[in-house]
C-alpha cells in the first residue's frame, strides 16, 4: 500500500525544545557571563548551546592558564557575548 502525505500551508514551525542542561544554562546566561568548563567536551557543548539556543550571541571560549606558570590547567572559559552588527 503506498503512503499518502498531505501537503499543507500556513503551518507554524514549532519551536526547537531545547531542554539539556547546556541549552538551560547558555539560555540563562546573560550578555558577558563566563563560565568555567573542566573539560574540552563540556566546553564544546556549552559553546554549541549557545550558537543554537541563543540567537544574537556568540560564544567566545579561552583555555584556562595557570597564573604563575602560564601551563595549561586543562580548563575553559566560555563567555555568552552580544554579536556586533
């Protein structure tokens, strides 16, 4: 039996329901707020959050240096910031 699809108009596209705990954290974020991430992955996806959930924002992410000997920690700092037009 083939399948019949329907073609429709005017349909609202819903909305992207973005419930993790990265897209809740960015989405409270405000303009300038840094977050201090233990790791490359956590901190990619924070930064991804942001990109997606946070239209006129872009994430900014810095590794985390050790203030008297400048060696890498291992950690990152994402911060939420306007896009400049």
């Amino acid at each position: 039996m083939k399948k019949k699809y329907v073609i429709e108009k005017n349909m609202p596209v819903l909305p992207v329901q973005s419930w993790g705990r990265w897209s809740q954290l960015a989405l409270r974020m405000e303009d300038g707020d840094s977050v201090l991430m233990p790791n490359v992955n956590e901190a990619n996806a924070l930064r991804t959050a942001i990109y997606v959930n946070c239209k006129g924002f872009k994430p900014t992410m810095r590794k985390v240096r050790d203030t008297e000997t400048g060696e890498f920690t291992g950690e990152y700092r994402i911060w939420k910031l306007k896009k400049e037009e």
